[in-house]
C-alpha cells in the first residue's frame, strides 16, 4: 500500500519558479528510482526528471537546465525545483516510483500572465 502525496503546484507567471514534492508512504523510498511526469492538455504523458536509487538523474531535453530533481531519503520525498517556467511547462505533473509503478494523485502547474 504505497502512498505518494504531491505538493506544490499552483499558478505563476512566466519567468517564474516552482518547487514540487512528493512523500511517499508504506515503502522502502531509498530502494526504487523515482520520476516526475506531466500531461497537458490534448498531449501525451511525458517523463520530465527520474532520479534512481544510486542519484543518476535524467531530464527530458525540454526542461533541461531549468529543472531540477533530487531526493531526500530520510524524508522519503522526492522533489522537482522548476525555474524559468515557460507557458509551455502548464501541465498536470505526477509522481511516480518506478519500479513499482505506483503514482500521485498529480498536481497542477499553470504558467500564466
């Protein structure tokens, strides 16, 4: 019974920065990578950030070097730091453990003057 609970998401301007969380619950967090994915509307799921278990991180070209992901073991939460937010980047964003296939409820991020 894994639970992963989001936060962070809301409305900002373009330019703008963003911090995501997840905490995750009735799992062995250090053991499994962890991944940040987003849908918008009309558009197909996209992986934007895994983090493994050994830290090797990996971003989709549209959201490199504005975002980035970690993760805090002892919390058992992984995080998505999102700068320079672009129109582009609205979406809802989930929260995903890997090898387990477990998700988040999801989170919306909207970018908007």
């Amino acid at each position: 019974q894994v639970q992963l609970v989001e936060s962070g998401g809301g409305l900002v301007q373009p330019g703008g920065s963003l911090r995501l969380s997840c905490a995750a619950s009735g799992t062995i967090f250090s053991i499994y990578g962890m991944g940040w994915y987003r849908q918008a509307p009309g558009k197909q799921r996209e992986m934007v950030a895994i983090i493994t278990s050994n830290t090797i991180t990996r971003y989709a070209d549209s959201v490199k070097g504005r975002f980035t992901i970690s993760r805090d073991n002892a919390k058992s939460t992984v995080y998505l730091q999102m700068n320079d937010l672009k129109p582009e980047d609205t979406a809802v964003y989930y929260c995903n453990q890997l090898e387990t296939a477990n998700w988040g409820q999801g989170t919306q991020v909207t970018v908007s003057s």
